[in-house]
C-alpha cells in the first residue's frame, strides 16, 4: 500500500490529495481563484502565485484532516514540476521539498499534463493501452498511451489551444471568463447548424482552432453591422459543434489506426457535454473521462500520475513552464 499526499500548483488552483495506490480517494481540497481573475479576463501569474502563498498549508492541513491520517502514516509526496507558471509552480514545488525534507520523505514529481490523463485511474480499473485525448486550457493534444512509461505524443495543436478557443470566444459574445463553461451551457439553449464554422484541415493528428475563432469574430462583425441582435446561443452552438466534431474526428482515428479499443478523455475540457455524449453515441469503444471535479486542475491526478509514473526526485530540482517540443 502506497499513500501519497500530492500538491497542484501550476496555474490559479491551489489544492492539495491523498490518494492510496494511486486510485482510492482518501481526500481532495482546492480553492479556485477563478473569482479573482475574472476582473482582469485571465490569469494574472503574480496574483496567482500569492494567493498560492497564502492557501497551501491551508490546504495541506485539510487534506490531512479529511483523510484522518498524521503525517507519519504517509509514504511520499507528490507535486507539479510542469508545464505551467513558474512562479506558481514554485509555490508547490518548495512546499513539496519542504515536507519531503523535514518529513523524511520521498519526494516524487510529475508533468501537469500527464497528470490529467491518469486522473481517470481515480476510482476505476483503467489500464493502458489506450488512446487519451486532453483538452486542457493552453494544450490540445492526442497521446498513446503504451504502458505506464511509454506515453507519445501523436497530435496536438499548432496554434490556438481547444480551451483557449472557447476562452477568446467567451471574450467576444461578451461572456466573461474562463468562456468554456458558459458557452457549454448556452450550447444546449442553441441550435448547432445556425452557423456553418471551419473545423481547421491540418494533416494527421494535429489540430487548429485560430481560424475557427477568426471565423466567429467575422460573424460577430456581420451580424453586428447589419444591427442584429447576436443569437449568442447558436453562435456558442455552432462553435461547440466546430470543436467537439474535430476533436472526436482525430481520436476516433487514431483509436482505429493504432487498433485500440479504449479512449480516454482528459482536461477541462472533458467537462463538456457535448464532447461527452458525441464520443459515447459514436464511438462504439470503452470511453473513459473523470468525474467533473476531477476534470479541472486538481492534486488527486498529480497522486495517481505520482504512483503510476512519478520520478524520483532530487531537493535541487526545478520547475519548467513549457512542455519539451515533439520532435
């Protein structure tokens, strides 16, 4: 039995997991400071990082506290070296190193994007091979996984990230910020064929989505010239049909051209409804993606990637802010 406390850091959610062999729940706190970056319609990385400074121990005693368990029952700690801010991702980083130190533990680290994927192992009988698609604020990305430690990179987005998308847009109907869950709640009050959107033809597994938004704004600027009030439910219907039709269109393929029966949803994103139920009503495979708490940034994906697949780590090691570029 394997017991890490695990911390996330990496942008504007300060949370803290414990999580037993890297599946069973034992507790999840977080504090979003979505509320505070609203005014400012993104993320500010020096706000963020001191509200990272002034939550994390808050959150690491209620980890403890929801899981009933003293520090001395633990066997590691677990934290977020990347990608993300680095002035937040060091905030985790340090207070990682510091219980590792002064709890004589080991100290294990991992890739916020990898982390996402493995929270689908959280409460469920997963096991690779599969094909995960994460969608996941500035990353879009197609990966096979082989096994636990062969994970590649086969898609990901040459311009504009799926979750980036869904942020601009938000921005011009008007809807403020993060865009993503608003604009999946209006969808459903619109009609997906109001508006013909490109879905971006890039060869292979990659993506694009900067025409798609282009594409919106155009429409906007039509619609607003000719003094029509803007349909903003079909617009956000429209643009959701866009995005969730490319991004089951490539996974679906690379499911069948590498003979995988089993697809993971990971991200954000994978909050969506629509993405959902498209890859359930037409995929015909085993489809897996988190619970909706789990979908956002949060430390039980960090504990379960941590057990699966966490590297060793040194006192003295860094942080990065960008993922290594495929070759």
């Amino acid at each position: 039995m394997t017991v890490l406390l695990a911390l996330e850091t990496s942008c504007d959610e300060t949370a803290a997991a414990i999580v037993k062999d890297g599946r069973q729940l034992l507790s999840s706190c977080l504090v979003s400071q979505t509320p505070i970056h609203q005014k400012f319609g993104g993320v500010v990385p020096e706000v963020a990082a001191r509200s990272h400074v002034q939550t994390i121990n808050l959150m690491i005693d209620e980890a403890l506290a929801q899981a009933n368990l003293t520090y001395d029952r633990l066997d590691g700690i677990a934290c977020t070296r990347g990608p993300g801010l680095i002035g937040t991702l060091l905030i985790g980083l340090s207070a990682a190193k510091a219980l590792s130190w002064s709890w004589n533990l080991p100290l294990k680290t991992v890739d916020h994007l990898f982390a996402h994927v493995c929270a689908n192992f959280i409460d469920t009988d997963l096991e690779p091979p599969f094909v995960a698609l994460l969608v996941s604020g500035g990353h879009t990305q197609i990966l096979h996984f082989r096994n636990f430690n062969d994970v590649e990179i086969i898609g990901e987005t040459l311009d504009d990230a799926a979750g980036e998308a869904y942020d601009k847009v938000g921005r011009l109907l008007g809807l403020g910020y993060p865009g993503g869950p608003v604009i999946d709640k209006l969808a459903l009050e619109g009609n997906p064929g109001a508006f013909k959107f490109p879905e971006g033809v890039v060869k292979g597994y990659d993506f694009s989505f900067s025409g798609l938004k282009t594409a919106v704004l155009r429409q906007v600027e039509k619609l607003k010239k000719s003094s029509q009030e803007l349909p903003v439910e079909d617009l956000c219907a429209s643009f959701q049909e866009a995005v969730s039709k490319v991004l089951v269109k490539k996974t679906l393929k690379a499911a069948d051209e590498l003979n995988l029966k089993t697809i993971v949803l990971a991200g954000g994103v994978a909050a969506n409804r629509e993405l959902r139920a498209k890859f359930e009503k037409e995929s015909g495979l085993s489809v897996y993606f988190p619970s909706h708490h789990l979908c956002t940034d949060n430390a039980a994906m960090v504990a379960a990637a941590a057990f699966f697949h966490g590297e060793n780590a040194k006192l003295n090691i860094g942080a990065y802010s960008r993922q290594p570029v495929r070759d």
